[in-house]
C-alpha cells in the first residue's frame, strides 16, 4: 500500500470537509449555516472555498453542534489502522 505525501492528504481531507460543508449548507445562507456551526460567515466561505483549512479542534466543533462524527465526513477507511508490516 503506497503512502501519499502529507501534503496530498492534507489537501484531500480539506477538500472531503468542503464538500460537507457544501453539502449541508444546501439551501440555507451562508449566515444561517455559519450560525448554526458557530462560526462567522467569513470563515465558512474561506471552508467551503478551501481558502482556509480547518483544524481539528474545529472540525471537532462543528461536528459536535451537528451531532456528527468524523466518519460522517471523512469516511469510515480513514479511520481503519493500516497494517503495520514490518
């Protein structure tokens, strides 16, 4: 199994989060949804764009006002230990 640069994950996750982001907002405004996440309109923008990346503490945050977990995000795999070959 190759390992990506960390940079690669970087971007993906950043990119899977504003895909999320994007996709709950939905219909709602920006102000609505940056309401409801806790956070200002400005950085949601910056989130959704990937302008801004989140960090754990933050994504932690939103996830807990929404009652979600990071697999709900990101995935059940990116949570799953790789093996160790050694």
């Amino acid at each position: 199994m190759e390992t990506l640069p960390w940079w690669k994950v970087m971007a993906s996750l950043d990119k899977a989060f504003a895909d999320f982001l994007k996709s709950h907002r939905g219909n709602q405004s920006y102000a609505a949804l940056a309401r409801t996440l806790g956070i200002s309109e400005s950085t949601l923008y910056r989130l959704i764009n990937r302008e801004q990346s989140a960090t754990l503490r933050g994504v932690e945050a939103i996830l807990q006002r929404l009652q979600m977990s990071p697999a709900d995000v990101f995935g059940e795999e990116t949570f799953r230990k790789r093996d160790r070959r050694g």
